[in-house]
C-alpha cells in the first residue's frame, strides 16, 4: 500500500502532527503562494521580483527596472534602488544571519510591515521572493550597497550555499545601489506547462507598471534564441499615456483627457484619475491600488463611480443639457464608452481575497468621492465642448438602454428567459446542479451530432450555433439581442445579460467552446469569448469559461490511432519515436471525428484537455479585445505580428 493509500489511524496525537519549517510549506503547497503550478504561477514568480522593485520606485529610490529571460531559462530582474539591507540581525531567531539572507528564507519577512522602510506596498506579505528562492531551482542574489557588491546563492528549494559574501566593488560605471534577482524555476514543480516564460505576458506587466509610475523606465530583454527583442517602456504622462493607449484602438470622442491628483496626508492616501471617453458601447473603469490591479473593483471604484454619475447629472442640468421633465442619466448611461484609471496609494491596504481582486478600506471611498465631486466638476466648467459631446452620447445611451429593455422584455414573453423555456436546439443535461454542469457550444450540425453521442447526458449539455455570431464589440445591447444565437446563449446559460448578468444564477460551471482547429473556427471562438467578455463579464471572471482543446493531428502506431493535441505535442512524439515511419493526418474539423474519436480526446473528463479563459488584469483584456474586434486593421495586423513568435494560445 502506498503511503497515498495509508489509512488515518483512529489513534490520532501528537505524533501525527507535522511542522513544515523554512520554506517546506511553499514546496508543499505552491498554490497556496502563486495561485497555480500552471503558466499563471510560473509568471507569478517575475511579478513577486518586480513588486519589490516598483516598491522601491513608489518609495522614491529607484528609475530603472529590468527583466532578462536568459538563453537558458532563467530570469533576472534588477533595480536600482537602495539594494536589500545586508547587514546582520542583532536579535531574534534569525541573529546573526544577514537581513538579505533572512528575506530570501523566511516567510513573512521584510521592511513592509512596521512602516519605516515603506509608506506604501504592493508586496505587503513579506513572501515575494523567498516564495520565488523555495521554487527555484537555483537562485543567484547580487546586490550593490555602500560602494561594495555582495553575492550569495541558493540550491534548489532556497537551500543557501554560503553565507552572502562582499564580492568586490560596485563597478565604476552602472549602478551605485541595487538588488539583482537571477532566478532558474523548478522544473518538478511547473509540471503541468513547462517553465518557458511568455514574452507577451510579461511585457504586458512592465508596460502597465510603467504607465502607474510615471517615468519609471522598465526595460525587458529576450535573450533567447530565435525571440531576441529589446524593448524599453518609460511614459512621462503616466496615467494620461495609459489611457490614450487604450484608447487608441477604438475612436476617442474628444482629443481631451480629464487629469486630476489629490492626497490626504493626515490619512496617507492618494488618488491620480484620468479618463476620457470613445464612441464605443463599453466601459473600462481600470482600479489600482499600490500598483495591484484590481479587477473586481473595490471602494475606490465606487466612490468614482458615484461621484462621476452625481457630477454629470448636476452639470447637464445646469447647462439646460436635460429637459425638465427628463430623469437624470443612469450611471450606466454616462460611464458608455469612458476609459478610465482610477490609481490609489495607501498605508496598509485591505484585498478582499487572496488574489488582491478588490480593495476594501472604506475610507478610500468617501476621499475618491470627494475629490472626484470637486475636480471633475472643475473640468467639465472649463472644458464646455467636451463635456456637452460627453453628456449627449450618455442621452443616447439612454434611449438605447430603454431598446433594449423592450428587447429583454420581447425576449422573455417570446422564450421564457426568466423561466424554464429554453432554445428548442439545446440538448440539455439531466443534472440541476450547477457545479457539476457543463455547456459545450459546437460549431456545426456535423459536429453536433458526434458531439451528442460522445457526451455524457447527466453533466453535459450541448448547443450547437450556425455560423459566426454577431460582433458585440461594435453593437450596443439593444441590437445584440435581435440576433438568433446570442438569444440562444443568454437564455441557455441563465442569469440574464450585460448590466443584469448574476454569474450565480447561471446554470452551468462550465460554458466550453468547441469549435475546428482552422481559420474559421478561431474567429468563432474570439466572437464568442467577446460575447462572454462584454456581455457577461462575471462569466470569465469565476472561470466558468473553457476552451476545448480537439488535437490536430492523428498517426497510427501499429494499428492503434494515436491523437497528438498540437505542434508541440507531434515534435515530442517524434522525438520519443525517431523510428516512427507512417504519416501524420492533419484534422480539419470536428465533424471529420467520429463520436468515439470525439470522447475520449475532446470531451471526457478523465482524459480531455481544457483551457480555461482567465482575466488577470482588466485593462489588459479590454485593450486586446479592442484590439483584435475593433475596426483599425493596421492595429490588428500589428498586434498579430508583434505576438506571433509567442503565441501558445491565439485566442484571448
């Protein structure tokens, strides 16, 4: 029996209990300190490294940070701050071990919890980088203080080889202080996707740190062959540039960007706002806090959001901008088409969840409101034009609110969307409860019907849809919901649509696109996950949404056909092979597999492979769907170029 298959005793004491010590419990349990040993995780350990540089650069102490993926998998990241405290500690457990040695081995240590080494944080555990040292397998720390360079490495698991040692002087030219983290990921524990960094993914990061710090310079560099880039983010407009990014794929309604600071120094807050409006039907209100992206929002998005709806309404009243018998313009009316980042520093933050997804120190919320009420009003006196073309696209927004509650309201009479009708082409599942359904939208009646035969009728539901659903990204709601298959969608999966989506009433767990491996199929897939996006953002936000992962290709062994899921899956299997002779099948499409081709690769749950669609940074996906569903081609084909040498997963 393995110890896996070891019976717990009914004499349970002392003896049973285990004290992981040092960095045990991170080795044990990973996805306790970074989310995940998937892709996600593996990128997890760069972010730790740069947060404690861009707290140094938030504390004043530094203007450079650099990241470096080495030709042999590794990654360095270095500042120029004031370089990790090397010194040794004079009391304590740890006496006598240098301060630099203590941060890289023990969990919550650090300068960010009394106060005097930071005001503000975005690494406010003290686990970043011994987190990032427990799963290296090696870790290199280098760091320049008071004219003299110091150095120290770890094994595997962080276990030190040494004791941190003066190595020389700080060289005469570069920096005259700093830290420099060159770090090797383990490869038994990134098991499921392998340790290879994602150049895309970690640009996105610099970049967006970048824009929160104004003129901090952020230079990435990809040493590995055949990706070679240099690339150097540094924006004197901070905020102002970011918004204007992400902006510029869609067709901004004025030149103009409101910009306002303010700070409360009795409170140790402050806020900086920019926002500007497009033409478009979305909004993309983008909180930070301390850096942190927060996507679920939190109190300083609401005490925006309050204020901007109270400003506004007063504002067109003034200016005879709505009649008197008209009613105020909704939240939702005026905030159509803004782009806005709201970014705020305060002493101690609150993060609602582990993932820091929502900020909840109160007080944020009334200082936000307050300053939002005082300085945007300013703005709108002094910037007349704009603020007169910025209130008549809320009062169409309004007109097409009412459409398209006409529309819902069509809706429900037509297809019972609050009740229990449902579209005559699902093929719904037996179960009713929700954690264990799942919805497989396939592309095509062929596909369909070696879907229905491969499912299993208790957990999996099937709707197939005709053709390429319709573009929401350039359609406001009150036209989405004349479309056929969007109906389809929004009464199949439950929980309404847009402004009223509640994930919780949703009736699967899990909404898995299926769709060909080919042209056709990947920009049905893009639509989709659009839809899912825009119209029902909690949808991917609790990672309710997949993508099925059909392989591409087919070979037999003998007279057993094998299934390899891609490119990468072919290459390894010739290389397990080199004597393979037969040739490999290129599969088109899903309706060229037969139903028992179709389940064990694609849809049972014991042997399938899922991708499941996440939103780590709000502002990020909203500017790449802009991006890849908006009308600028030119911007289109540049972002497809600049990414393809890094593409895993083209989709989202």
């Amino acid at each position: 029996m393995s110890s896996s298959d070891k019976q717990p005793s009914a004499d349970y004491g002392a003896k049973d209990i285990q004290v992981l010590e040092g960095l045990d419990p991170v080795r044990k349990r990973p996805g306790m300190y970074i989310g995940s040993t998937g892709l996600a995780g593996l990128h997890h350990l760069i972010w730790e490294v740069v947060d404690n540089s861009v707290d140094e650069a938030m504390a004043g102490f530094c203007t450079r940070i650099g990241v470096t993926l080495l030709a042999d998998g590794g990654c360095r990241v270095e500042d120029n701050g004031r370089g990790i405290p090397v010194d040794p500690l004079t009391s304590g457990p740890h006496k006598g071990k240098s301060a630099a040695q203590v941060v890289l081995t023990v969990l919550h240590a650090g300068g960010k919890f009394g106060g005097g080494g930071y005001k503000v944080s975005g690494g406010l555990h003290g686990v970043g980088v011994s987190v990032v040292n427990a799963l290296s397998e090696r870790l290199l720390i280098e760091i320049d203080k008071s004219g003299a360079r110091y150095q120290q490495e770890y094994a595997k698991g962080g276990k030190p080889q040494g004791k941190l040692a003066k190595v020389g002087a700080t060289p005469a030219r570069g920096r005259k202080s700093g830290t420099t983290v060159t770090f090797w990921p383990d490869p038994t524990v990134f098991v499921a996707e392998g340790t290879e960094f994602l150049a895309r993914t970690v640009l996105e990061r610099l970049q967006t740190m970048a824009f929160l710090n104004k003129g901090l310079e952020m230079v990435f560099k990809d040493l590995r062959p055949e990706k070679e880039q240099d690339v150097t983010y540094q924006y004197r407009g901070g905020i102002i540039d970011f918004v204007k990014h992400l902006n510029a794929s869609k067709d901004a309604l004025f030149t103009k960007v409101a910009h306002f600071e303010d700070e409360d120094n009795e409170g140790g807050q402050t806020l900086e706002i920019a926002m500007q409006w497009n033409t478009g039907y979305y909004e993309g209100i983008h909180g930070y806090a301390n850096g942190i992206s927060t996507i679920e929002g939190g109190m300083h998005v609401e005490g925006f959001k309050t204020a901007l709806t109270s400003v506004v309404n007063k504002y067109a009243r003034s200016k005879n901008l709505l009649k008197e018998k008209e009613d105020n313009l909704l939240g939702e009316d005026i905030r159509e088409g803004i782009t806005a980042i709201i970014s705020v520093k305060l002493r101690d933050p609150q993060f609602e969840g582990q993932t820091k997804a929502k900020l909840g120190n109160v007080p944020m919320r009334s200082f936000v409101q307050k300053a939002t009420n005082e300085r945007l009003a300013e703005w709108l006196e002094e910037n007349p034009t704009e603020a007169n073309k910025m209130v008549k696209k809320g009062l169409a927004a309004a007109q097409a609110r009412v459409a398209a509650k006409n529309a819902r309201n069509a809706i429900r009479r037509k297809t019972a969307l609050a009740g229990a009708g449902m579209p005559d082409k699902l093929k719904d599942c037996s179960s009713g409860n929700p954690e264990e359904s799942e919805l497989f939208i396939v592309e095509g009646d062929s596909a369909g019907g070696s879907a229905l035969n491969a499912r299993d009728p208790r957990t999996q539901a099937l709707l197939p849809i005709r053709g390429k659903i319709l573009n929401v990204e350039r359609a406001r709601l009150d036209k989405m919901l004349k479309n056929n298959e969007i109906q389809a969608l929004i009464t199949a999966i439950g929980g309404g649509v847009g402004d009223e989506f509640a994930v919780e009433k949703a009736r699967y767990h899990k909404v898995i696109v299926l769709c060909d491996a080919d042209v056709d199929g990947s920009h049905i897939r893009t639509l989709l996950l659009t839809f899912f996006f825009r119209q029902m953002r909690g949808l991917v936000e609790s990672g309710f949404v997949y993508i099925a992962q059909p392989p591409l290709f087919s070979t037999l062994v003998g007279k057993e056909k094998i299934y390899l899921k891609d490119e990468s899956a072919k290459n390894d299997f010739l290389e397990a092979h080199p004597t393979h002779k037969n040739d490999f099948n290129r599969l088109k499409g899903l309706g060229e597999m037969d139903w028992q081709e179709l389940k064990p690769t694609t849809m049972d749950v014991t042997t399938r492979t899922l991708l499941q669609i996440t939103v780590a940074d709000a502002a990020l996906a909203d500017d790449i769907t802009s991006t890849l569903m908006g009308d600028d081609v030119d911007l289109r084909k540049q972002f497809i170029t600049t990414n393809a040498r890094d593409v895993r997963n083209l989709d989202f």
